[in-house]
C-alpha cells in the first residue's frame, strides 16, 4: 500500500522542462505523441531544440498538432516530424522503423508511451493478440528490437546512461492483474481473460519486464538505461474506459497530463538515471518505487537468481509471436 499511496500522492515535480539545457543535436521517439501525456512531453523536447518524431497511427492528427506546435513563437524551437506506426498492427512498424533509419542516424531516447487502456473484452490487436497485449507489449517489443541497433550505436559515443528507453507502466501494476504479473496462458487465442483491467494490468507488468530484460540482454553492455514508468494518474483518453463511479471518486488523484510529462523526463533525461538503474520501475514525478510487488520482483529474476525467470519468458514469447514481422 506504501507504493500505492507513494503514486497516488506524488508531491512536486523536482525535475521539470526548466531544467533542461539545450537539446539541440539530440533525437528522440515519442510513441502516442500527437495526445495526451505524449503530446505534452513532444512540446517540451521541442521548446529545447530536439529532433523530436511525434509517432502514432493517425497521420492527419500528428500533421495538425505538429502545424499546431511548430505555428506558436519559440526562442529555441527544435524539429518536429511524423513517423507513422500503429502499434496494434506489427505490419506496420518494419515500415515505420525503416522511414526513420532513412532520415537519421542516431536515437537519443525512445519513450514507448503509446498504448490503449481498458478497452471492451473481447477487443483484439489485428493479429488477434488480446488488445492490451498486443497493443502495450508485442507492438513495442518490435518497435525497440527494430531500433535497437541505432540506440546501441548512438550510445557507443554518448556518455553512459544518456541514451535510454522508456516503457510505460502504470500503478494499475501494484492494484491488479494475475500472480507474477501477467499469465503467458492466457494469451492464447480464445484463452482471454475477461476482465479489462486484469488484461490491462498484465500489460503494464509485461512492460516493466520488457524494460528489465532488454536491460539485462542489451542494454546494460551497451550503456543504455532502459526503465518502466509510470507517468501517473492523469486526465488522458486512457481513462475513458473507466467506470464513471471510479472516476469520480478518484477525481481527486488525477492531474493535467503535463505532470506526466515531467515524469517521462525524469526517466528520459535526468542525471539521476544511471545504466545501473535498467530495469527500475519510476514512479510520478520522477523517483524509484519504494516498494515493488514482491511476486513481480520475483518474475523479474532469472531462476538461476532464484526467481521464477517469467520477465525472460515474457521476452522469448513477444520475441516468436514477431519474427515474421520483423
């Protein structure tokens, strides 16, 4: 309950856009970044003269908000460009990664914020993976592997730690989902659960163990960061899905989407996160959780450490259900 009530209750953001020096030179990916928390921080890199690609699966909405953006008085504007890619449908991300590549030649940070939440049972990706899943895991987890190796080389002349990845999580992960975090069983076509916030918080988890294992298989040797963030409770389209009552009362727990963009800045540009710190679970507005599930911490670890070894499970099926894709 320590870590709920830590989320929930964040306190100031200590670590803001008015820290930020200069990003000219630097570039990054925001998955979902023509809405809500992704739009906030796309505004923030931009104002500090990033390259900065606003990515999502609605060209026409990231063409208006980038006119939007780029159309407001800036002292020190950056650059803003569209990547489509629609993380519900994995034959559209080889074609994503590869529009990027042809424009660049180097990736800073890579924030995975896309997702979708509490959608209807029964909703599915367009490969038939449960919505949740397919949009908030196995898209991203092809997404990362296809940039992976321009992240590495980027860091191979960065200093340690400054290029990172970041995956959204959610507190959703503390209050539900199935023992360890999510139940690889229950990705199997017609084996569903059906319940939307169970299937929802499951998805949160894989992303933590995502951003742990690539961490431990990749990352950490190359001098990456690559950690789990929960942005925090904030008034997004995420929360549409959610029961009125529940909205209600949590009315007051929630706030504008810019908070959780300083949280994402937090894990994408603060000194403070260290390579070490891979596979760490950030908490809003920027701080490490104080007390993780400990069924989870188990997943987390490989049974050789004495864990379950369910995070590298997680990798290896997200790894098969998307090797014609990529």
């Amino acid at each position: 309950m320590g870590g709920t009530w830590a989320q929930m209750l964040p306190g100031t953001a200590e670590f803001t856009d008015n820290d930020l020096t200069s990003q000219a030179g630097k570039v990054f990916i925001v998955t979902g970044g023509n809405s809500g928390i992704g739009l906030e921080l796309v505004k923030m890199l931009y104002g500090k003269g990033a390259t900065v690609y606003m990515a999502g699966r609605s060209p026409s909405k990231i063409a208006a908000e980038i006119e939007s953006i780029t159309a407001q008085p800036n002292k020190t504007p950056g650059v803003l460009k569209g990547l489509h890619v629609d993380l519900g449908d994995l034959t559209t991300i080889s074609t994503a990664v590869s529009t990027f590549l042809q424009q660049e030649s180097r990736l800073d940070v890579l924030w995975n914020n896309a997702g979708i939440a509490h959608v209807p049972v029964g909703s599915t990706s367009v490969q038939g993976y449960e919505a949740h899943m397919g949009t908030n895991c196995v898209g991203p987890y092809l997404f990362t592997k296809l940039l992976t190796p321009i992240l590495v080389k980027t860091a191979d002349s960065a200093s340690p730690g400054s290029v990172r990845v970041v995956w959204a999580t959610s507190s959703i992960v503390d209050m539900a989902g199935p023992p360890g975090g999510l139940d690889l069983s229950e990705q199997a076509p017609g084996k569903h659960n059906q319940d939307k916030a169970h299937n929802y918080s499951a998805s949160k988890a894989g992303n933590w163990f995502l951003a742990s294992e690539l961490h431990k298989r990749t990352a950490r040797e190359a001098g990456i960061s690559s950690v789990a963030v929960n942005p925090g409770n904030l008034r997004t389209k995420g929360w549409d899905g959610v029961p009125f009552l529940m909205r209600t009362l949590l009315s007051a727990f929630i706030h504008g989407p810019e908070k959780g963009a300083y949280t994402y800045l937090w894990a994408g540009l603060s000194p403070d996160v260290k390579v070490e710190d891979g596979g760490k679970f950030v908490i809003p507005w920027g701080r490490w959780h104080p007390d993780p599930r400990t069924d989870c911490l188990e997943s987390l670890r490989s049974k050789d450490e004495g864990g379950s070894g369910l995070a590298a499970d997680f990798w290896e099926w997200c790894d098969e259900q998307t090797q014609q894709y990529a």
